[in-house]
C-alpha cells in the first residue's frame, strides 16, 4: 500500500470518528440539559410502583439489592428512580435535577402532594429521598437511551467499523489504478511502448478512468512517432544508399575507362542531382514537423493556383493531358507562399505522375460558409486501395510500390505538414468514377508554423 492510500483511508476514518464523537457529544450535552431543567414529578400507578419496589428494596436489603432490582428489570420498563441523600447526590452517581429536587422537598411534608415520592430511613440514620423526574412524552426514548450509555459505549464501535470499512474500500479504489499508472509509466519510460493501462482500469467511469485513457493515447502517439521516426531512419538510409551505390558504380568505370569520362560525369552529373533534391526534400519535411515559424503573408491564391495549372500544363502537353482549374476570383490566404506552393505542386504533379495520357486532371478552389477555402485535386488515375490511403501522406510511401521509382515518396508527406502549419487538413479519398481527390481544407492563419496537429 502506498502513501496516498494510508493518507485518504486515515484522514476519512479519522474524520467519521470525529463526526461520530462531536454527534454523540452534542446529543448528550442536550440531553443533558434537558433533564437538568426537569421540575414535574413522575406520580402515575407505573411510577408508584417502582418507587414502592426500590424502597422496599432499599430498606430491607440495601445499595446491592436495588442493584439487583433495576438489573433484573428490563430496560425499557425501567423508571429512573432517584435515591437521594441530604446533600443531593444520588446513590448511584446519577445527575440530579435541581429544579426535581426542589420540588420533592417541598412535597414530602404535605401528604396530599407527596404522591410519586418516598422517604427511606437506614437503620445507620441516613435518610434518602425517592423520586422521579417526569420526562416528556417525545423525549423519554431518546433521553433514556443517551443516559443509560456513556459517550464511548458500545454504539460506537459498530459505527467505528462501518467507518473503517468504508474508508479502506474508498481508499483501495482510489490508489488502485494510480499504482497501475505509476507501474504503466515506469514500464513506458523502460521502452515497452504497447504499455496500456486500459485493461487494468476495466470499466471505471470517472476522472480517473480518463487519465487512464488519456495515458493510453499518449502512449500510442508516442509509440506511432517512435515507430515513425525509426521507419523514417530506415527509409532515408535506403534512399541515400542507392545514388550513392551508382556514384560509386561510375567512379569505379570512370578510373578504369577514362575515355568514357564525359558519359560518366553525365551520370555523376545526375546522382548527384537527385541527392541534393532527395537532401532538399528532407530538409523541408524536417523544418514542417519541427514546427518552425515561416514567415507568414498575404496570398493570392488564385493565381498561385493559376501558375502551379499552367506550369503542370506546360509540362503534360507531351502526353496530351488536360488540366483544369475551377477557381473563385479573389481567394487570399495568410501564409508562407513558397510553403504552400510546394505543396499543392506536390499535389499536382503527383496526380500527373498517376494520370494517363489523353486524360485530364481537375482543379477546384472554393470558399466555405465557415470562411477557410477548399481545394481539391482530382486525377483520372488509378486510386489508391483503401488499405494503403490512411497512410499515404507519411514519408517514403508511395501508392503502388511496382511503379517505376522516380521519386522518393515525400511529396504528400511535405503538402500535409505544409497544410498543417498552415493551420488546415488534407485527405486523400477515391473516387467512384475511378481517380483519386487530394482534399484541401485551408484557414486564413495570422501566423504559420506556430502549431501543429498530430
């Protein structure tokens, strides 16, 4: 057991013993002030009779017999019967009322109100004087109950183990799943990253169970980058090794037939270029998921729409494929353009990539009642299977892996983390009609960079 078990189970039970005693005190301080203030004599036949019964008793067998008496009587019958001697004190250590007493004296010498009082003479010489305070109708119960048992009686110890109980099982329930988190962490921070604490925490519905399951996201995120990170490790590694292998390759044809030097340097030429574009990628990915503040302006992205189509058309005359754009008139965005226009050339130039020849390739921009703007890049391709699309905007995925590997699989990676910082969404989605749509949903962000969603 933990601190924090003993600290909450100590500090409830403690706290119901006390409330308990401060009850009872209270209850009996009452009670007692009520029977101080008594001033009616008890006279009924009940009454009569238990004084006759404790003065013979009294009388004839003394302190011990009465004893007797009142312990063979059951409880809830029994009167309380004042023995009281000269100076006020009662045989048996009961509180006398004053005002009860004052009464008594008054009536023992007239007979006609000495009814419900008795006057024993011992044969030592000492007097007593018999009585009994009349309680009220509603309080006899509760008066007698309070005085016959003292403040820390037997009422009080089941009241104590309810209170034990209680504080035990509220204390367990609540360090419980704290220890299974505590155990959770320690073995997350050790590197078993599919920790979860969800099973141990079963079917709990409160604050507690959301840490837990917060603890459990987190650990999956952490797992995902971890996983993500390393795989990014190894596919960079794999993508630099090739250029770098075929570098080697013409060095080593280049010092064995130097007259072949210009076709060889042609090659290095080539490598070489796509390392630096490969390293240039992967600068900017690194730069987006870093978070870093871009400086930040006003866009007109219509025409940067506009100039991203016409340089796509440019480029796809060759194969005769057609492409369109569908955009608003004055769409502005605050962001960084040469950000943005990364991406969204990432977009188009991987649907031309898809796209056969003698098709088109459709670009829509729009904006939403909610005051973003929506643009779509859609593709006459062959879609993408749904396995592989919630996946597809992760670096070094690529949507066939037979296809001819021209590229390095990280220009959606950097469109989404460009749409991101900018403070939107991307997904990808197929169409029925056979394609795939790049979905775009833009903010008009005061700044870039500053936050980015996992």
């Amino acid at each position: 057991m933990g601190r924090l078990f003993w600290k909450i189970f100590l500090g409830f039970w403690l706290s119901l013993v006390v409330i308990s005693v401060a009850v009872g005190t209270a209850v009996n301080l009452y009670n007692q002030a009520r029977w101080e203030e008594l001033d009616e004599l008890a006279a009924g036949p009940r009454a009569e009779l238990a004084l006759n019964a404790v003065a013979v008793s009294l009388r004839h067998g003394g302190r011990e017999t009465v004893a007797e008496l009142f312990e063979d009587m059951p409880r809830r019958f029994r009167p309380r019967v004042l023995i009281v001697d000269a100076q006020g004190k009662d045989l048996f250590g009961h509180s006398v009322p004053a005002a009860a007493l004052q009464r008594a004296r008054q009536d023992i010498g007239d007979s006609l109100r000495a009814r419900g009082l008795r006057r024993v003479q011992m044969a030592d010489g000492a007097e007593y004087l018999l009585f009994i305070p009349d309680e009220p109708r509603g309080d006899r119960s509760s008066h007698r109950h309070t005085r016959n048992h003292p403040l820390f009686n037997l009422w009080l110890i089941p009241a104590g183990l309810t209170g034990l109980l209680f504080s035990a099982g509220l204390a367990w329930y609540l360090t419980r799943p704290v220890r299974h988190l505590r155990d959770a962490s320690r073995q997350l921070a050790a590197g078993l990253l599919d920790t979860r604490v969800g099973p141990r925490i079963g079917r709990r519905r409160d604050e507690i169970a959301d840490l837990g399951r917060d603890f459990d996201h987190m650990a999956g995120q952490l797992q995902s980058l971890v996983n993500a990170q390393q795989r990014l490790l190894h596919d960079v590694s794999h993508e630099l090794r090739s250029p770098l292998a075929r570098l080697q390759v013409a060095i080593g044809l280049l010092h064995q037939n130097p007259e072949n030097a210009g076709q060889t340097l042609e090659r290095i030429e080539r490598e070489s270029g796509r390392l630096d574009e490969l390293v240039g990628q992967l600068l900017t990915l690194s730069r987006l998921e870093a978070g870093v503040s871009l400086p930040a302006e006003s866009i007109d992205l219509t025409q940067l729409l506009h100039d991203i189509a016409m340089d796509a058309q440019f480029e796809s005359n060759a194969q005769d494929r057609k492409i369109t754009l569908h955009s608003e008139n004055g769409l502005t965005l605050i962001g960084n353009p040469e950000v943005l226009h990364r991406a969204l050339d990432n977009i188009v130039r991987n649907a031309l990539h898809y796209t056969p020849a003698k098709s088109s390739i459709v670009i829509s921009a729009a904006r939403k009642v909610t005051g973003g703007i929506h643009i779509s890049v859609c593709d006459d391709g062959p879609g993408v299977a749904e396995d592989k699309i919630a996946s597809l905007f992760e670096p070094f995925v690529r949507a066939d892996d037979n296809a001819a590997r021209d590229g390095y699989g990280l220009g959606l990676a950097i469109a989404r983390r460009a749409v991101e910082a900018h403070g939107g969404a991307i997904r990808a989605v197929n169409r029925k009609e056979g394609g795939l749509c790049v979905e775009l949903d833009l903010q008009n962000t005061k700044g870039v960079g500053k936050e980015r969603k996992q």
